[in-house]
C-alpha cells in the first residue's frame, strides 16, 4: 500500500472576505475529490481571505497509479487562472516507512 499526498499553497486573486474565499476554495476541493476520488481539504490559512491551503491524500496499491493521480491534481490546481500556486509539496508514503 502506498498513500500520496499534495499541499498546494495558494494565493488568491481579488478576494475582499472570508465568503469569497470560501467561493473560490469550495470549487476546487470540490472537482479534486470528483474527478480523482481523492480525500481534500483547505487545511491552513483558514483565518486570511487571501490565502489557502488545500491538502489532499490518495491511497493506492500501485506506485504508477499514485503518481499519475498527483500529477493530474497538481496540474488541475496550476490551470486554475483564479488563484496563484505559490508552492507544492508532495509525499509518498511506501510499506517499507517507518
């Protein structure tokens, strides 16, 4: 078993509140969990209206598989023209961690 994870940290466009935040943040947690069965979430900066993490998590028994997903997520997250990637991280947790 391995688990995939990504952390998009994000900085949005001409958002004035925490509402509208939320109308840019929802729609792409939202489409990630959709189309990529992925487990998401806005996981930081939940207090700043112009900024955003989003976490996401994959589980797969397949290295391949679990690549080919995050990069489909990272690249869903980097066409999206209402927010700005600042960075990404990503992990991959295999059966021979500790």
């Amino acid at each position: 078993m391995y688990v995939g994870t990504l952390s998009f940290d994000l900085l949005l466009g001409d958002v004035r509140s925490l509402k509208e935040k939320r109308s840019v943040v929802r729609p792409i947690v939202a489409e990630l969990i959709r189309k990529y069965a992925v487990s998401a979430a806005e996981v930081e900066h939940m207090d700043l209206h112009r900024r955003a993490v989003i976490g996401l998590a994959v589980v797969s028994g397949d290295t391949g598989h679990l690549t080919d997903v995050l990069d489909r997520c990272e690249r869903l997250v980097a066409a999206r023209p209402e927010v700005e990637l600042l960075s990404v991280r990503r992990r991959l947790h295999g059966e021979d961690d500790e």
